[in-house]
C-alpha cells in the first residue's frame, strides 16, 4: 500500500496568536493532514479545527498563480518581468513627481518576521519613505502604546503556562474559545482543575461557563469597571505597598483618582452589580498568582490604549507581575502581529520599538543599508486612506491585507483605493482589496515558505515549506526582495535566515536568535547574545529608564458612539471559531460547511419588540452605512446589544463602522457601533450598499 503522505514539515499555524506547532505532511506537492506537534509549547499536542483541517485552501483552484495586470480596466495574466517593469516604472513616476511620502505600503501579519523585515526595509530603502504600517493598528496598537508605557516592552509579560501556574484569572473583552481556541481549552482545563475565573465581557462568552463569575459591562465602559476593581483593591487593603514602593511610579495620582470609583458609582456607569464588582476584586486581589488576559474588546474603542493601561494598573498595584502565573497577556490575533510589529513594520519605529527619529538607531540601519533614511514618522493606515482621498497619497503596496473587507469605515476605505494612481497587492487570492488593484502579485501561504512568526507570548518559532507555492506563485520573501532590487536597493539577502542574520545584528532583543538556537521550542524575546531568553518579564526591573513600572491615572471617558432614539441598540463585532479574519483562507476550506454564513446575535426581548424571529433577514444601519443579514435569537448577548463577526464578503460589517478610533493609536472602534435593526422581507440584496446610512 502507498504511503499516505511522503513527507513531514514542523510548521506554526497560521492563524491566530496562540501559535500552535504544527506536523504538516504532504503527498505530491499537497498538503494531506495536519497534526499538532506533541512538543509544541502553547499548544502541547492539541491544535483547534483550524490549525488541524483549514488547509485546502492551499491548493484552492481559486490560487492567484500567476501576476495580474490591469488593462483598460480589465485584468490580464502577466509575465513576473512585466509586473516588475510596470510597478518599477509606476513607483518610480510617482517617486520623481511627488516624492517618496506620496508612496505607502502595508506588511502582513500573517507573514514571517523575514517578510515583514523585507517589506519595511523596502519602503524605508528602497522607495525611502517610513509610510509603513501593519494590520495591528486595526487590533492591538493600544496594547502595544500601553504595555509601553507602563512596562516597557511591546509584549505579553509572560507565557501561557501562567495559565495553569495562576490561582485566578481575569479574562476581558476576549472569547478565547472562539478567537484563539487551543488558549481557551487551555484556559478551560485550568478552570476545571480550581483556577478561579472572572469574565468581563458585554456578551457571555463560552468561558464564563467555567468561571466562578461573570460581569457583562454595557459596551464602551471597560474603564470605569477596572477602575472600580482598583477602588474596591485599595479599599480592601490588598495594594501590595512593598512592591509600589520600591518598582512603581505614580501611585498616589492613582490613589486620588480611584476613590471616585465606588462599587456604587461604577454600576450606574457599567450596569454590573456593585456586589459583583466587589466580588471580582477580591478575587483577583486574594489570589497568590493571578494572571490578566484581553484581547480587541478591550482595545477597539475610542479610549483602549487607556483602558490597556489600566489593565497594568491593575497588576502593578497588586505586584501580580514578573512571576509564574501572575502574567499580563494580551491575546494577540493574527498569527505574526507580534512580529510584523517587532520588525518595524510600523511609521514611528524601528525593529525592537525604537523611533524612526532616533539618531542613533537611525544612523545604525544607514550603516548597514548603505543608503539614507528619513527620520519622519510615516502615515498610519487611516491617516494613509485620509491622505488618498486628499489627493496626497499616490500609490499602495498592500501585502497580505484584505483592508477594504476589515478595516472600518468601509466606505472610505473604497474611496482612497480609487484615489489612487497606482495600487499593487500581494496576496494568494483576489479579495474585496485586489479588485482596485493595477498589479496582483501571487504569493505564499504559510505552507509554502520558511521564515519564522513570533505568537501572543513572544515566542519566536520557525515555519518549515511543506509544498511549493502553485503555479508561477513566489515565495513573499523572493517578491519583496526581488522588487526592491529592481527599484535599486539590493538587499543582499538571499534566503530568510540571512534576513534573520540582519535582524538580530540590528534589533537587540533578537541578539542571539538563530534559526539553529530556535530549533523545535523557539524562543521568547529578549534574547541575549548568548541565546538565553526570556518567558517572564520583568522578575526584577521594568525596562523602563529609571527601571520603574508607571502607573497611569487615567479616568473613564465616554464611547465615540452610543445608542440614541434613531439607532437604539449597540453592535459589537468579533469572531467565530469555524473562520477566521476576512476568511480569505477559511472560507475555501471545508469549515465553510460547518458555518457557511455570518449572522446577527440578538437578545429574546429586543427580538420580540423588533417583531423578529430566528433566521429572519434584518437590515442593520449605523450612522455611516448599512447592511443585510439574518438573525440568531439568543441570550448570550445582552439586551441591547447585537453582535456579529466579518468573516463573509457578501456581509460587510464593517460598512457599519465609523471613523471613531483610539486616541493614542488610531485603532478603530470596532466594539461600539450605534445601530438599528429591522427585519426585511425581500431577499438579501447581491452587494450591500456603499452608500451612506440613509
Ligand atoms: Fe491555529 Fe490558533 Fe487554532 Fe492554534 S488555536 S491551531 S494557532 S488557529
């Protein structure tokens, strides 16, 4: 009998942040099955139903295999040697005639640190301008402004073993079981075995099942909960004065501002029953080890990189950091949005979070790139569509980003794309994104490359090429590298680990990474030369100048949006287990069958007063767009509040969102969108509607 598979690659998955390893075995250039490595760290034999069966995508018949290039509107197949000429002469053009800031470019956080250290080198070397930023802007930049702030480092303060090390746990503005599936069944078997569990979320999400509590504040007013969890710390005498004292800056302005925030006083701003949020703090302030895990409901709103910080607050003020299971970790969502980050994937910063403006760093990256650098922070991406619709910005290179089905405010987003002169994308599909493009350039899967990607506890692990990209489809690294060669900057990096060679000769916290030191575990930045690293941070002092942590008196403010008369109740947007993100991949896999469309939660009262039932066709409207889809009658969300995910094309949520965002960092407010709902009789309509609420 023929061997079912001929050959075996360790890989990481390449979906979400938990960074699952992988046994990747393939037959004939496809990828057969897929099993989780019994050795892997954060998934420990286990893998969700993504990691294990969401892989025939990489042979989908819907591949882009070969470049596509627009003419007289029309896309064509193209030659690699056209594509390049056409994007060189473009790019240039617009260069000589504007400038390079009038070029931008956006890495994936689904590619490997090596690409995204391409990309970033392409735009800053070769075209000269630092317009470049990742799709962690839509998601966690305020955790990565916050943990900077507070701590210092841009990164979990530890690992998901804390997990099982913690005697209690607070999870807020996160569905682990859904969004990152191997975390929350390991959170889940932590619960069973006696940790003691806390949920905030607006929704009852899946875990709260197997948590000793669950506070469900109205959306928009994270804040004000975390600082009456602080009062009710304080009041209680569970500050841990030792560790202020010695590590922290900043308490006493801390101190003045929480005594406003009695139980009392929180419940009238959240809805959660002083009793409750007592309850929650004694918790978390009695336990020996207790750990805080978040993720977007925390960061996408108007005020989240605040609300992050209070999140530090939190544990600093307990001491609940530094050890075995008392960590800070931040659920991060696409597979590398860490590391599209630490590369310098990002306006302001270098690899390793140093500024652009540094002289020093500046003058490092010149010495070794043999060109000038500009010191001017580039554009982050809302300010880029701004600056396209303003006529300012000339031309995209998107790599890996499906912008025009998940970033908000859909409607602009279209605008500044048509703005454009020139737009190239890169991707292994067309999407709702490549429709606008001049040049399709076919890339990579995760499959197909070697590289390495960095997970949600900073853990740097290595990606093996199971099969070759299809058709005439290049490796992502080749691509960029190749194009930046052709527009006159050869990299002289022939293969991913001279990338990884570059990046730990310029970025101190991967000093000692080396593919061979990575081996099958990885390794958890910082790493020192010597190889050492570093699963829990901050043991003895915070990287910070004065090696100080620094509270943050930060008070609660108001959503960007709420409910009024005309739109009454307020959609939250997330994910669902079966897919994942645009669903690009997962939706040309069989977990298309498992959940083959999107729909919208609503509550049994408000159902009743809209006169909906379950599986009806509604219409839901903002102030900035509109949509069609059907309902899903349960209590798990609260009443008024409506939830849905943006997985599916034919329903794009995110015409729903406006142009609120994060006041540090740009990140949209995806988790409050002020909406009404109402049911529709006739069909769904092909397209939603571009057009504004109305
Ligand atoms: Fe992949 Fe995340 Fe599932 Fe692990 S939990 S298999 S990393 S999608």
């Amino acid at each position: 009998m023929a061997e079912r598979f001929d050959r075996t690659t360790t890989t990481t998955c390449g979906y979400c942040g938990v960074g699952c390893r992988l046994e990747a075995r393939a037959r004939e250039g496809r990828v057969v099955s897929i099993a989780p490595a019994l050795d892997g760290p954060a998934n420990r034999g286990h893998t969700c139903l993504k990691g294990r069966f969401a892989h025939q995508f990489s042979r989908s018949r819907e591949r882009l295999t070969t470049p596509l290039i627009r003419e007289d509107g029309q896309l064509r197949s193209a030659s690699w040697e056209e594509a390049t000429a056409r994007i060189v002469e473009e790019l240039t053009r617009i260069r000589r005639e504007r400038g390079p800031d009038a070029i931008a470019g956006l890495a994936s956080s689904r590619a490997t640190n090596e690409d995204c250290w391409a990309m970033q080198r392409l735009m800053r070397a070769a075209i000269g301008t630092n317009n470049i930023d990742n799709c962690s802007r839509v998601c966690h930049s305020p955790t990565s402004y916050a943990l900077r702030r507070s701590l210092g480092y841009s990164g979990a303060t530890g690992s998901f073993d804390d997990i099982e090390h913690a005697d209690a746990a607070i999870i807020i503005g996160a569905n682990p079981t859904e969004g990152h599936p191997v975390a929350g069944a390991r959170i889940k078997q932590a619960a069973l075995h006696g940790l003691r569990l806390v949920t905030i979320d607006p929704r009852r999400i899946e875990l709260a099942d197997y948590g000793v509590l669950h506070l469900a504040p109205r959306p928009g007013t994270n804040a004000a909960v975390l600082l009456g969890l602080a009062h009710v710390l304080e009041r209680e005498g569970l500050v841990a004065r030792d560790f202020v004292e010695a590590r922290t800056t900043g308490f006493d302005a801390v101190r003045e501002l929480i005594a406003a925030y009695s139980p009392q006083a929180v419940q009238e701003i959240t809805g959660i029953p002083a009793a409750d949020l007592e309850a929650a703090a004694m918790i978390y302030g009695q336990a020996g080890e207790a750990s805080i895990l978040w993720g977007l409901g925390v960061t996408e709103h108007k005020f989240g990189s605040e609300v992050a910080q209070l999140l530090c607050n939190l544990a600093l003020m307990t001491g609940k950091v530094g050890r075995p299971g008392s960590a800070l970790l931040p659920l991060r969502g696409q597979n590398n949005v860490q590391g599209s980050s630490d590369m310098g994937a990002l306006p302001d910063t270098y690899s390793g979070y140093r500024p652009v403006a540094d002289e020093t760093v500046a003058r490092a990256f010149e010495q070794a790139w043999g060109v000038p650098l500009s010191r001017t922070p580039g554009m982050k991406i809302p300010q880029m569509f701004d600056a396209a619709v303003a006529g300012d910005l000339k031309a995209m290179f998107i790599f890996g980003e499906d912008v025009a089905q998940t970033d908000p405010n859909t409607t602009h987003v279209v605008r500044a794309l048509e703005a454009l002169d020139f737009l190239v994308c890169q991707d292994i599909f067309e999407t709702e994104t490549t429709a606008y493009a001049d040049v399709i350039l076919p890339a990579s899967s995760f499959l197909e490359k070697t590289g390495t990607f960095t997970n949600a506890e900073r853990r740097i692990q290595l990606v093996g090429a199971a099969i070759e990209p299809p058709g005439e489809a290049r490796t992502d690294f080749d691509i960029l590298t190749a194009l930046s060669r052709a527009l006159g900057h050869d990299m002289g990096l022939e293969a991913p680990a001279d990338a990884m060679r570059e990046i730990a000769a310029l970025t101190p916290e991967f000093a000692g990474v080396t593919y061979e030191r990575l081996g099958r575990r990885g390794l958890q930045w910082p790493v020192a030369p010597d190889g050492t690293d570093a699963p829990i941070l901050y043991g003895e002092r915070f990287e910070q100048p004065d090696g100080r942590a620094h509270f943050a008196a930060l008070p609660y403010k108001e959503p960007g949006d709420a409910a009024d008369d005309e739109f009454p109740l307020v959609l939250i947007t997330g994910r669902r287990l079966e897919h994942y993100n645009a669903g690009t991949m997962t939706r040309r896999t069989a977990n298309l069958e498992l959940l083959p469309a999107e729909w919208l939660e609503l509550h049994p009262d408000d159902a009743a007063r809209l006169w909906v039932a379950d599986g009806d066709l509604v219409s839901v409207r903002s102030r900035v767009g509109r949509i069609e889809v059907h309902a899903r009658i349960t209590d798990r969300i609260e009443p008024g509040h409506v939830f849905t995910a943006f997985h599916f094309p034919e329903v794009r949520t995110n015409l729903l969102v406006g142009a609120s965002a994060d006041v540090n960092t740009s990140c949209p407010e995806y988790k409050v969108v002020a909406v009404d709902v109402r049911p529709v009789q006739e069909a769904p309509s092909a397209t939603p509607a571009l057009a504004s609420a109305g």
